[in-house]
C-alpha cells in the first residue's frame, strides 16, 4: 500500500482491486479504478466538453480532418475515439 496524498492510498490489497490492477482509496473508503479518472475513451459529447466547443464544432472538426476518425462505434451506433487517438487534441486538457 502506497499513500498518494494525505489519508489518499493506491493498493491491490482492496476487495475492489481485480486482476491486480491497482485502486486508489480516498480517506473515506471510496475507491476509483482507473476507468473512473481517465475514461479509455471519448464521445463525441465528452471530447467536445474536454476541449470547451459545441458537439457542433466536434463535428465540422471532423468534416474538416483536423479531428480525427472515430476509432469505432457502440452498440447504439455512437462514435468514440481512444484517448491515445486524440491524445493530441486533450494534451492541455490532461495536464
């Protein structure tokens, strides 16, 4: 078990930690996975809302090529992209 910051801990020894990968324990008791802090990946909603724009603006982004692709698509039909596809456009964002 690792402290992080005061009260803060990141461990495997938690009935939440899976497989081995680690959660972060805040000193309440309230764990969060890493798909908690970092999502693996974007809607276009959240990519807008990340950067401050309009989902408007995601999607004449697109058009233009200065967003990409979607990475893929969910069941619903919802495009998203990985975090490491747009890495670039969040690079202030995720600091």
């Amino acid at each position: 078990m690792t402290e992080i910051w005061q009260g803060w801990t990141f461990t495997t020894d938690h009935p939440e930690s899976k497989d081995g990968v680690p959660v972060l324990v805040s000193p309440s008791g309230r764990t969060y996975k890493p798909d908690d802090i970092e999502p693996p990946r974007y809607s276009q909603a959240e990519l807008a809302k990340a950067l401050g724009v309009s989902t408007a603006a995601i999607r004449d982004r697109i058009r233009r090529g200065t967003v990409p692709e979607y990475d893929g698509h969910t069941s619903s039909g919802r495009g998203y992209w990985f975090v490491s596809t747009i890495k670039h456009l969040l690079g202030s964002v995720m600091r």
